[in-house]
C-alpha cells in the first residue's frame, strides 16, 4: 500500500506543515525510518530523533515545537498512528467462515454460520458462539459456555464450562478462562479441594494476552468488565471484579474476591492481596505490592504500596541510611571518648 502525506493527513483528520505530495510507502520507527517511511512522535523523549530521522514525514501533537520537517500536527499522535498501521497492514487472518473437518462440536450447539473455526476444536454440548467469531486450530471449549460476536480465540486458548464472553474480545494463545479458583479447607495436615461451581463473565471489547489465568468463582462469578486489557501472563483469581477500562501488565496478579475499579492502571509485576478495594482511576507503579484497599484518584508505588510522593521521600531516606548509620557511629565514638576523659 501507499498514500500521499495529503492521504494520510486526511485520514487521520491532521493538519500538514511541509510537503503533501510525497509518497508513504511504509511505516517505521523515529529512530530508523527512512525516505518514504512515516514515523511518529507521542513521548516527547523521542523528539530528539527529529533532527536525524530521514522519514518523510512524522505524525506529532498539535501543540508540537515548529519544525523544518514534514510533520502531521493532530489531536493525538498515538492514535493517529495507529488508524495509519492498521490502513497498511490490515487483518489478514487466514480462517474463513466455516467449520474445518478435524473440529468436533458436541451436540445442542449452536454456531452461527459466520464463525470459522479451525483445525482441531473441540466445542462442548449446549454451547452458543456468535457471528464474525474466530476460533483458531487447538482451542478446547467446555459445555454451556456462550460466546459474542466477533471475538478472537488464538490457538490452544481454553474456556472451561458455563463460560460468558461477550462481542468483540481477543484472547491470546495459551490463556485459561475459567480454571479452578485456588481454594482449600485445611484439616490437620491435610487441605481438601473446595469445589469451585461458579463461573467467569467476560464483558465487551476486552483484550486478554498469552498465557494468562481467569479463575472461575467458588460461588457467583469473576468478572472482568468492559474495555479491560490484560497483558501476558496474568493472574485472577476467583470472585475478582476488574472494572471498565482499566490495563494491567505482565506478570501481575490479582487475589481473591478483590474488587478493581474503573480506569486504574497497574504496573508489570504488581501483587495485590485478596479481599480489598481499589479505587476509580488509581495508578499503581511497577513491581508494587498492594495488601491493603487503596483510595480513588491516586497514584500508588513500593511494597507496601503507598501514595508515590511518600514513596519517594522514604527511599530518599533509605539511600542516606549508610552515612547516617555512619554518622551515629563517629557520634557515639565521641561521646565515649568525653565520658572517658571526664
């Protein structure tokens, strides 16, 4: 594909400074775009690359610093960019609607004649998959579990059974919904297997990425709400409720019967302690670790997880422990030395 930067600047409802003609044939980043590539610039700590690209042309911000290079000034950069990238490289998945021959689908389901379903399926009784669907070769889906419309499964992802996903949600390769909450009645020694009858709701528009866990609910349902994304290799733990809208990243995990809200946004390898709450619009810093509820509209970091500026002057502190330890020491060498000589 390729478009002029009067195209492209069209297409994402920009405004040119520099030239219109020029054609886009590709996309690269700042850093190592060259003539007739389009980058862009979101973080202002790549706006050093400016002088240097030899892209053609650079989407930015409207309110970016004048510039002797083409750019596209818009509402937001990041946006933008992505409208272009997918224009260029559009979804070419390779199922089309159908059932391949090595699927099997149990009896009392109900597959709508738009889905496609690859190699090596396996679909349980009493299920109800939508239109638009994709399910590719190795995904296993247990009895009674109901899918929407134009939701994407990768290969060998699982649904266990009595399953909910809702329109338009993505699950990558190796993800397990509805696995077995982590519960256990202890006696004496011995830890006897709670059994985990509830279930897992998938809402609308969510984005779950590989090798991550939703943990069905002892009683009632894990919930993970509208417009969430979920980075690799995450854990949710059962009765957990993740609000709308809100991203994690990799490697965190969440305990259970936790309640997450709305918008928050969580660091990579963040630990949260079950049965608490997480306020709206919260932000909790990498490799921070939560044990008790946290208050909306605030900005958490550090293990225990505390308001950041507080955060910030501790480990201020924690730094300047070895000169004052040091400090203390010569003190008391001298008070000693007083006590002595008087």
């Amino acid at each position: 594909m390729q478009f002029t930067i009067q195209e492209i600047a069209k297409l994402v409802n920009g405004q040119v400074d520099g030239g219109t003609a020029t054609v886009i044939t590709g996309i690269a980043k700042i850093e190592d775009a060259g003539p007739g590539e389009l980058s862009f610039i979101s973080n202002p700590k790549y706006a050093k690359f400016l002088d240097t690209t030899q892209a053609s042309a650079v989407l930015v911000n409207k309110d970016f610093p004048a510039t002797q290079k083409t750019v596209i000034r818009t509402e937001n950069a990041y946006v933008a960019f992505l409208t272009v990238l997918r224009t260029f490289y559009p979804d070419n998945d390779s199922l089309h609607p159908g059932i391949h021959p090595s699927a099997v689908i149990e009896e009392y389901s109900l597959i709508d004649d738009d889905c496609a379903i690859g190699p090596f399926v396996y679909i349980g009784k009493n299920c109800t998959i939508g239109g638009g669907t994709r399910i590719h070769p190795g995904v296993v889906i247990g009895e009674n579990v109901t899918i929407g419309e134009d939701t994407i499964l990768y290969p060998n992802v699982t649904i266990r059974e009595h399953v909910t996903i809702g329109n338009n949600v993505i699950i990558h390769n190796g993800t397990v919904v509805g696995s077995d909450g982590f519960g256990f009645a202890r006696e004496g020694d011995i830890y006897h297997k709670i059994p985990q009858v509830g279930t897992v709701v998938i809402e609308d528009n969510v984005e779950i990425g590989s090798n991550c866990s939703i943990d069905r609910a002892t009683l009632g349902e894990t919930r993970i709400k509208k417009g969430v994304k979920l980075d690799n290799l995450i854990q949710v733990a059962h009765n957990v409720v993740i609000g709308e809208n809100t991203v994690i990243a990799a490697q965190s995990g969440i305990s259970g019967s936790t309640k997450v809200g709305k918008a928050v946004v969580m660091g990579g390898q963040v630990g949260i302690a079950g049965h608490i709450d997480i306020g709206d619009n919260v932000t909790i810093g990498a490799q921070s670790g939560v044990s008790k509820g946290l208050r909306a509209d605030q900005v958490y970091f550090g293990y225990p997880a505390r308001p950041i500026m507080q955060a910030k002057r501790e480990e201020a502190a924690m730094r300047r422990l070895p000169e004052l330890i040091k400090r203390v020491a010569e003190l008391e060498r001298m008070i000693k030395e007083m006590k002595d000589g008087g």
